[in-house]
C-alpha cells in the first residue's frame, strides 16, 4: 500500500524545499488513507513507510501538462480495500483505433462501443462485453486531474465483477483506459513509454507514474489511402508526436456523426464496414 503525505498548497514553480520542512516519518507514522497529496513550494511529496526513515520521496510530475495517479489506499474491491468504479452515464464514442498501441508491445487495436460505453466489438476479444468507467480509490479519484475511463468488466447485478480484473487495470492504464478531454478522445500515454516526451528536468529522477496531459491538444492529420480516396482518415497524435510506424496516432468517430468504416493504418477496413465488407 502506498500513502500520501499531506502537506501545505504553494506556487507550482518553486524550488525544492530544505529536507528539514519536511515532517519526520518513520514506518506506521504516515498518515492513513484518504490522505491526499499537496503541495510544498510546488513540489509533490509521496509517503512510502516501508522505507522507513527516509519516507518522503519527490515525485512532482514530468511537466504541468502531466496527469499524477494516487493511490490513496487499497486499490482491492470491497471488503478488502477501497476501490470502486463509475459507469459512465452517456458514452458520446463510437469507436477508436489505435496505431501502436504501447503495451505489453506496440500493436494496432480497435475498440467499438455503444452509448452505454460497452464494447460490442474489438481486436482484443477479452475487452467485447467491458464498459467504461471511472476509477476511486478512498473516494478520490486515482487521476485528479483528467477523465481517465477504465474498461471493466460487469458483474451480474451490473456492477463492476471482478472476473477478468487483476490489479494490472490500474497498473497499466494504457492497455485498459482512455482519455476525454474537450471532446477529444486519446488512448493513454505513460511518461515511462516513451521517451520523447519532453520532460521538466526539474523533477529528478523520480518513481511516480504520469499520463501525459495533451490529450485536449491533440493534433490531427487527414490522409486518404490508395483505392479509398474519396474517403479520407482523419488522425490525431499527442503533440510533438509524428505520425510514423514506430509512434503513437489514432483515430475515432462519435455516436453524434454519421457512422464510417473503421480502418487500419493501411486502409483496410476492420470494424463497421458496411459497403466495405469485401475489403475486411
């Protein structure tokens, strides 16, 4: 279990604090969950007291753009923790395909839903049948500062079941989570998955784990593949990320537009295809 000390609001810009302001910890002296994280002179302190006397670690995000995960308790399901999940109410996508799709290895992926934020189709045969939802630990959201939606699976009674939801959901949330950010929607992109996103060298060689915070930003491109021109591609990127075979781009429709073929980065289409069907 990893907790959070709770320390005092300052500018964002500041330098480090002298050790001596930090409060002395030692093993079970951290405090208890739901602890949350502050800040002290714009930095960010995590509590880890397994480390015993040298409990406080600087682990300020890369840069301001950058979302911080919180783990401010347990992240088992009730009774033995304090994680908990929230469908989403109205899912306003259609769909999203993802060109080099960052774990476990670079690969393609496409994800179809409904309004309701279920999977009814998809390159990854475990995710058909999984909805969206957010992700609480103590009550408090594990992504403060973006719309993280995490893909789980439904128990009988409609909640969130526990079959096919190891820890790894909130672990690794490129493979299991999406970004909403002014209308956009982004497949998650880790500060440790690549290592081109610019980082602020302000925060050292820190252990916490950032989503980059571009989502919003997020640049596009159109493309019309060789046979399908009249029906171009629109691609969008983090920014500072080229299209290219080896970095992160994708696509995606709303359930307000009018319905289109889901294609892969060579044209071909593989979900929705509707007059394309002899092309899949």
């Amino acid at each position: 279990m990893t907790l959070f000390l709770l320390l005092s609001l300052a500018s964002a810009g500041a330098i480090q604090a002298p050790v001596d302001d930090l409060p002395i910890a030692t093993g079970k002296d951290c405090p208890p969950p739901p602890a949350t994280v502050r800040f002290l002179e714009g930095r960010q302190y995590q509590c880890e007291p397994e480390e015993g006397e040298d409990a406080y670690k600087d682990v300020t995000p890369p840069d301001d753009h950058a979302h911080w995960s919180l783990n401010f308790g347990n992240i088992e399901q009730p009774p033995l923790g304090s994680r908990n999940f929230h469908w989403v109410d109205a899912w306003p996508f259609r769909s999203i395909v993802v060109m080099s799709l960052p774990w476990p290895e670079p690969r393609d992926a496409y994800f179809i839903f409904d309004r309701s934020g279920t999977v009814i189709d998809s390159s990854n045969e475990e995710a058909i049948g999984e909805r969206m939802a957010e992700m609480t630990v103590s009550g408090l959201r594990v992504w403060p500062t973006a719309n993280v939606y995490y893909r789980m699976p439904t128990g009988k009674n409609g909640d969130a079941g526990t079959v096919r939801d190891p820890m790894l959901r909130a672990i690794y949330p490129s493979h299991f989570a999406l970004i909403v950010d002014q209308g956009v929607l982004c497949p998650v992109l880790e500060e440790s998955e690549f290592v081109n996103w610019p980082r602020d060298r302000r925060s050292g060689d820190n252990t916490g784990t950032y989503i980059n915070g571009h989502c919003g930003d997020a640049e596009s491109r159109t493309f019309s593949s060789p046979g399908i021109e009249h029906d171009p591609e629109t691609y969008y990127m983090y920014p500072g990320f080229p299209i290219s075979k080896l970095e992160l781009f994708w696509s995606f429709q709303r359930h307000d537009e009018p319905e289109r073929p889901v294609r892969d980065r060579k044209g071909k289409c593989v979900a929705l295809c509707g007059s394309d069907e002899p092309n899949r």
